[in-house]
C-alpha cells in the first residue's frame, strides 16, 4: 500500500471516530433510503435540515446499555393513527461492531400472553441486562406520558402497552397496540425484516372473548386491523431493506396443529379480507395450507391474490413440516413454524436461524469451469457434470467455511422473547437459542440445468457443434450468433418441465449440494441448509458471464422455482413436486409464474383445485403475479398511468412504480412467456 494510501485512511478512521462525522454518515446512509420514495431534496439539503436530528449511538459497555442510552435521544413524534400509538424514529439508531441478525420473525405469542417483569434478584449479567432494558422500555413509555400532546391523543394506547409490564393481554385492542410498541424497537435498533408472526392463532382468544363479552364487534375489530396495516405501513421507505417493499413484515395465518388438525377461524379470514380490501404491499400474509384445508378459505386466498397485491404467498404444512422435522426440528416446535421475512422456515423464539446468510450461486462455478481446459478436454456429458461437481464442492467450501465463524451483534430485545434465552440466561445469538442453524438461498439451478441439457443435446448426443466452438461463441458473449443463441434458449424439455432427465439432472445437484452442505456446522454447531429461491436472480447474475442456455453477459437467471420459457403452470407445478425438500434443503423452494386478471377471476374454482392438487402433490411453497404484460408496458411508459400498481417481486410484494428498469423489465418479459403458454 502506497504512503498517499495509508495517509488517505489513517485520515479517514480518525474522522469517522468522531461524533459528528458518524452522524452524518448515518444521515448519508438514511438519505440514500430517504431519496427512493422522496426525490424532494438532495444530499446536502437532506442533511443541514435533518442534521440535528441525528444520531448514531456509539458501542457501549453492552448493548443493553447501548440500546437504554438510544431511547432516551429518541424523538417521541407519533404516525397520525387514531387507534395506534407508533413512533420510530428514523433518524436515530445503533452503532454496530457485528453483522445484526435480522431477517426473522420475533415470539409475538410471549408479547401477547405474557409479562416482562423486572426481575430484582438477578445476578448473572443476562438478567442485569434484561433489567436494565426493561427499566429503558418503561421510562420510554414516561417519556411519552411527558412529552405535550402525546399523552392527552394517546393515553389509550400508552395504557395499553403499560400493560406489557404488567400482565398477559386482556383485550383485542390492547394485543395489537403492544405488538406496534415492541416492533418499533426492533426497527429503531437497526434489524431488517422483521416479521411479525401467526398472528391469526396468537389473537384469537383475546378477540373471541372481545366478541363474545360486547367490547367489539367484528366490523370494529376488521377497522382496528385496517388502522394495524396502515400503522405498520407507515415509513415504508425506512424499513425497505434492498427494494422498496422489502419490508419483512409478513403475518401468518392458519396452518395444521399437533393434532394433525387444520386450524383457522374468523381472524383468518378477517385478515385476507383486509389485505384485500386495502391493497397495501405491506404489511404481506402467508397462508399455510394443506390438502385438506376448508375449501372457502384456499378460495378466499385465491381471490385475494387475483386482486394482484400478491398475496398471500401459499406455504405448503404438508411438505414444510415433515422436511422441518427431517432436518432435526423437535416434533413439539415444528407446528408453530414461522418464515424468516420471506419463506425460510424458523421456530419464532426457539431460532438463531439467519436464513438469508448468504446465496449459493451455481452458475458461478460452472461457468469456472467452462474457463477452463479441464471442460474442453470432455468427451461426454456425464464427464461435465462430474467436472461440476468437483468446481461446486470448491464452490462451496469458499462459500460456507468463513460462515463457520461468523459473529453477530448481540440482540436483548429478541432474547427478551425467546424461552430458551430465558432457561439459558444467554443471549439469543450467543449460544441462548435451541436452534442455530444458517440458511442460504440460492440461484442459478435453472441455467446449469440447462446449460448441461444443451450440451448434450447440441455437442455429445446431437453433434450439432463442437464443444470448442460453442464454446468460444459464449465466450465471445455470442455476438454474431443470434440464431444459435434462440435455438439455446428454445431448449425442449427444459428446467421445469416434467420431464424424466430433466428432473434426474435436478434432483442429482441438489442431492450432491445438501450432501457438501452436511459437511459443515455453524458456529453454534447447526446445520447449513439451502432452498430453491432467492432475491439475487438479477443482482447474482449481473457479474456472470454468459451461458449455455442463451443467457449473455450479466441476463438474469429464471426467479425461483420457474421457467424461462413458456410451459404450462401444470407442467411447473408437476416438476416441482418431483424435487426432494427434505432435511438440510428447506430453506424456501418457492413456485413462481405470472397469470393475467382475466384468466384468475373467471377460473377461480379451477385454480383453487389446481392448487389443492399441489399441496396433495407436494410442492413446498408457491406465489404468483397477478397482471397482463400490456398493463407491465403501459406503466413503465407512463407511471402515471397506473400509479398504484403492486406486483410480486421476490417474496414481497411492491409498487411498479418503485422497482428498478431492470425489475420491470424481468416481470414484463416473464409475462410475455406466460401468455405464451397460455
């Protein structure tokens, strides 16, 4: 490193150690979210208005004591909510030495039905610094009471989260405004994608006494979950992680219980109702279903999703909890599954399961290996996947070892509800969780499938072209080669389709990848695990050179469990249930395709039967765009035009409007292919 090198960032550390230079670099980190949904302002008039209302809590003797110095600098500026007391402020947050384990859904159930008392014995520092946080939340709450208007507008709803410290809920009412309070912590503290859990068994006991005892009725209760959506909707720029609408905030409905029953009740339906009467991209709902769910309810999901919000995403109980339970989840916890954010199962309270860690790009390796003279010297196919397999294990093993050691920043207010944190009195990402597994999502799959298909078929099989000279045009990013590159892409049979070597080639590297994967423990010694889905099919590809299905340099790969080219949804659905989810390949393997309004609405009974057939069939997860390709057109042209346009993107749904070019673009091709298929 040069001396100007070494000046340069000496220079730099000592700046950036100073309070006020990590204020507005906080500020710079916030403006960048800020500037996606608000273009009113740029950079430095962001920051001279905003600046004093910055801050960045620095490391302190323990996070605890972190987070306690935090809410007494927070401002108390409440949304405008005549049923719900809420107020993040976005402008204040923590410093962090370590990554911050995000990207899961909290134990709602303990918010709900139980208590954080301050427990006055306690000796060991897992309970002094409980204490200590406890005492923080309470004198937050004074604050509030203090603060001028603020206890006169909502003394309701600030009596309501005293309640927390007090006892378990007693009311519909009083559950909700302490599921606002807590959730504004986790985001004011600087987790992403927090979820926010079954919420349809969770507070069905409090609102069926409600009911049963006078204090609402079920329209009241249906407007009190409106204002809930609405509430939690609120700073949707600030909770966006990657994307606009990349919020995590996701509620689970219904799903089989231990006794091997199908559970739902109103509430279940009171909030697809909701999302589909207000339209949000967020909060989103999950739906867990089975074959044998009521039939009104699977079509109550159907017509919600033919609305085109994109929810609910459907989760498969019958694929999902016998892969949970084959990975080493105990039997007693495997029913109250949750979702990391998206679709990776987790037990809420139980798990230390970052389950977004990192993505398994399979195409990375194989186009390695098509770079080197180890692949040109091949004489068969079954000598090319062999040669993958030996680049994917390298793969790999750079990918997972720094993994096995990772660390992450301490997190009191998860541990405040998990039971397992309590028994242990260690924190929920030192070792206080009963399960501390990792996932992985990954991409990819479809374009090495492919890639080896057509090799096969065009080189080793067909002789059609030699291996040198195909080659070389994909190193050459096929230019001049259009018609080679239509013939790569009109692969048939392809990934996707059921077909019998097409599904054998699958199911081949996936076992090879979850038998690699078994040779690593998490630094807590859980299990590695890995799904079919991800959110990198375009930013995992950007870096990719082109490949042997007719992808050039840097063309996304197909979304999830998809097609690139057009298929049947049957076909997709059939090849997806062929595919082996069990043990460590759980970590969500979620259907994806596009249909137009017109062909959900006026075969409604048909795709709820459709559907029905696949959760008997064995897909794991499935969710669908809802929208035409003209309508994808029209709005990119002009915004204007349909400025409440909400689609699917990778497991969260968002504004049109709000995506990249580069997302609008994917979804309006993918849409062209379904119509195709139509």
């Amino acid at each position: 490193m040069s001396m100007k090198r070494k000046v340069k960032d000496c220079v730099k550390r000592v700046c950036y150690a100073t309070p006020v230079v990590k204020d507005y670099v906080y500020g710079v980190r916030l403006y960048r979210k800020f500037s996606r949904s608000a273009q009113r302002a740029g950079l430095p008039r962001f920051l001279l208005r905003e600046g004093r209302r910055l801050y960045f809590c620095r490391v302190q003797e323990s996070k605890a004591e972190q987070i306690a110095k935090l809410l007494q600098k927070v401002d108390i500026h409440p949304v405008d909510s005549n049923s719900f007391f809420y107020s993040p402020d976005c402008f204040k947050t923590l410093e962090n030495q370590n990554l911050v384990y995000g990207n899961c859904t909290a134990n709602i159930d303990m918010l709900v039905h139980g208590a954080f008392r301050v427990e006055e014995t306690s000796a060991d520092r897992f309970g002094r610094e409980r204490n200590l946080l406890l005492r923080a939340l309470r004198s937050y709450l004074e604050r509030c009471r203090q603060t001028p208007g603020v206890r006169e507008r909502y003394e309701k709803q600030l009596n309501a989260a005293e309640t927390l410290f007090e006892r378990p809920a007693e009311h519909f009412f009083e559950a909700l405004q302490r599921i606002l309070f807590y959730n504004q912590f986790l985001w004011q503290t600087g987790r992403t994608l927090n979820g926010l859990g079954h919420l349809d068994w969770i507070l069905n006991d409090l609102y069926r006494h409600d009911l049963e005892t006078g204090v609402l009725t079920r329209g009241e209760a249906k407007e009190l979950l409106k204002d809930f959506f609405r509430v939690l909707h609120e700073y949707y720029w600030f909770k966006s992680a990657v994307l606009l609408g990349d919020t995590g905030q996701i509620i689970i409905l219904g799903g089989r219980g231990s006794d091997g029953k199908y559970h739902c009740n109103d509430l279940t339906y009171l909030f697809i109702e909701v999302s589909e009467e207000l339209r949000l991209p967020d909060p989103k709902i999950m739906l867990r279903c089975t074959a044998d769910m009521p039939e009104e309810l699977l079509e109550a999901a159907v017509k919600c999703i033919a609305t085109g919000i994109g929810a609910p995403l459907l989760s498969n109980d019958d694929e999902i909890i016998p892969a949970m339970l084959s990975c080493g989840f105990d039997e007693a916890d495997v029913y109250d599954y949750g979702v990391s954010a998206c679709w990776e199962p987790l037990i809420p309270g139980l798990s230390f399961e970052p389950n977004n860690i990192a993505s398994l790009n399979f195409a990375e390796p194989f186009t390695k290996l098509a770079d080197s003279p180890a692949f040109e010297a091949a004489r068969s196919t079954e000598e090319v996947i062999s040669l993958y397999e030996i680049s994917l294990r390298e793969y790999i093993e750079k990918l997972l070892t720094p993994l096995t050691t990772k660390t992450f920043e301490e997190d009191p207010l998860l541990s405040l509800l998990s039971p397992s944190c309590m028994k242990s009195g260690k924190d929920i990402t030192r070792g206080g969780a009963k399960y501390n597994n990792m996932g992985l999502t990954s991409v990819g799959l479809g374009t090495v499938v492919n890639s080896i298909l057509n090799l096969d078929k065009l080189v080793f099989s067909g002789s059609r072209i030699g291996l040198n000279e195909l080659n070389a045009a994909r190193k050459a990013d096929f230019v001049g080669k259009d018609s080679l590159v239509e013939e790569l892409k009109g692969l048939s049979p392809a990934f996707g389709s059921d077909d019998d070597t097409v599904v054998a080639l699958t199911k081949r590297l996936i076992a090879f990848t979850s038998a690699e994967f078994k040779k690593y423990k998490t630094p807590y010694g859980g299990v590695f695990k890995f799904g079919l889905s991800s959110p990198s099919y375009i930013s995992g590809a950007d870096k990719i050179p082109a490949t042997f299905d007719g992808r050039r340099n840097g063309d996304p790969f197909s979304v999830h469990i998809s097609s690139a080219s057009a298929i049947p949804t049957t076909e997709l659905l059939s090849f997806a249930m062929k595919l082996d989810y069990n043990d460590n390949r759980l970590n969500g393997n979620v259907i994806d395709f596009i249909t137009s309004p017109g062909m959900l609405t006026q075969n409604i009974e048909k795709y709820t039967a459709l559907l029905r057939a696949g959760f008997a069939g064995g897909i794991f997860q499935l969710q669908m765009n809802v929208v035409d390709s003209k309508t994808l057109i029209a709005a990119k042209a002009d915004p204007t035009l349909f400025p409440n346009l909400v689609v699917r993107v990778w497991g969260f749904s968002a504004y049109f409007n709000d995506l990249p070019e580069e997302y609008k673009d994917v979804l309006i091709a993918r849409a062209i292919e379904s119509e195709k298929a139509a």
